[in-house]
C-alpha cells in the first residue's frame, strides 16, 4: 500500500539529527526546472506565483543556491523539511528509525519541482506549487511537464493499493487510468449547520494522521484503515463506497 500526500509551503531547514537518507529518483527533471527558475527575479516570481516580495525574495535565493549532489549539509529529508497541517497531523519527528523506513516504502509526497519524493529523499527549500503555469521546454505548465512521469513513479514502487491522501491540485497531476494499483480515495469531514463538511484545515491534519496511524501501526491493506479513530473521527460507512472511505465526526 501506497499513500500519497501534497507537500506544504511552511519549511524547517534546521539541521536534521537523522543520520538515514535518500535521493530523489527525479533530480534531472528537478535540475530543468531550476534551470528556468533561475531566470526569473523577483518581480516575476511575484507575478508567476501570486507571493509576497519577501516571499519571492526567499525564493530567488533558493534557485539560485540549488546544487548537487544533495547531502545532510545542503538538504533535509523530505519528512522532517515540510512542517504544514498535515505533517503536524503526522508529527514524524518523534519517528523511529524503524518508522521511517517504513514509511519510505509505503508514502509517496507529490511536488512541484521534485516530482515524487520519498520521505527520506534529500530536498532542499523551494516554493512551487504543482498548480504554477511556469514554461519549461515545451509545456506550458507542470502538469505537461511531468506527463506521465509522477505516475511512472508511483507504479515503481509496486504496491497494490494506492491512498489518495494528496489535495486535488496535486493529485491531478497523476494518471488514475495509468496506475496499476487499485486506488483508494479517503475524505473526511465534520458536521456543520445539519449536514457533513469538508473543512479544509481539519481535513489536512486529519491527513497526517492517516500517515501517521498506518505508519505507527503498519498498516498493509486499506480496509484496515477503517479502524482508524484519532480526533474523534469515524469511519461513516454510510458516505463510504467502494474504493472512497469517508471518516466523519
């Protein structure tokens, strides 16, 4: 089984004291991609990506200090580097070592400029989101230019199960009709003014414990998962369907 969850914009570049890491599979895709991002200043990084000057700031040097090889003292491990909603939820810095390699195998993190990573791969600090309209080559957005590649990826890993826990601008850069596993949709939702909603910051943390139960609890068949009860949530077979577990409070 396979999850795959989105990246976030919040970062932490502070010196991992994990020892273990990884490289991502994608570097030459990763390369081109900063090959043009180099070329942009500030103001058009602004205008490209609807950020702050401070923003955009930070950015520019980041393009610009990107380099390989990727090693403990210029990169982080992807897992510990992003520290939004649901790397909150999934709180892996009191991972052990066995929980990491465990997670290395079984979640997948979709990402604008690396493509697919692995929770040990090496990353170092950028900000593009998979839904940019930044021109490379002869695509005119991300989505055309990582094709089929992130799905390729994915099929790599080969497991028979795939777990859309990944946003939607994310998710739509894989191929449903292209994986080989059998993919499996998890909503959840809370009940708001009569009826079940998705709200979106409960949902990201709910996310990260999702990772965070299947990890912890070595999780190998989605069905299992219906057992997951953290935050008060339920699994609700009745907004459930086949292949979409629905999990409400």
């Amino acid at each position: 089984m396979l999850l795959l969850i989105s990246p976030a914009k919040t970062l932490d570049f502070n010196p991992s004291t994990l020892s273990i890491h990884s490289q991502p599979d994608l570097l030459d895709y990763s390369e081109k991609l900063n090959k043009k991002l180099r070329t942009l200043n500030s103001p058009k990084l602004q205008q490209l990506m609807g950020i702050s000057e401070k923003i955009a700031a930070s950015n520019v040097a980041w393009n610009q200090s990107f380099e390989r090889p990727f090693n403990t003292q210029n990169a982080k491990q992807a897992l510990l580097a992003f520290k939004g909603d649901v790397y909150q939820g999934m709180m892996p810095e009191d991972f052990s070592e066995a929980d990491f390699e465990y997670a290395q195998q079984h979640l997948g993190i979709l990402s604008g400029l690396y493509g697919f990573l692995r929770p040990l791969d090496l990353m170092q600090p950028y900000r593009l989101e998979m839904g940019t309209k930044l021109k490379v080559q002869r695509a005119d957005n991300l989505y055309q230019f990582w094709k089929d590649t992130i799905t390729q990826k994915i099929n790599e890993n080969g497991a028979a199960d795939v777990v859309n826990l990944a946003s939607n601008e994310y998710f739509k850069a894989v191929k449903p009709k292209q994986l080989e596993a059998k993919l499996w949709t998890i909503n959840f939702k809370e009940w708001r003014k009569d009826k079940f909603k998705v709200i979106s910051f409960s949902a990201k943390r709910a996310r990260g414990m999702m990772c965070r139960y299947v990890i912890k609890n070595r999780i190998s068949q989605p069905e299992q998962m219906k057992n997951f009860s953290e935050d008060n949530y339920q699994f609700n077979p009745d907004l459930s369907q086949a292949n979409q577990l629905t999990f409400t409070r």
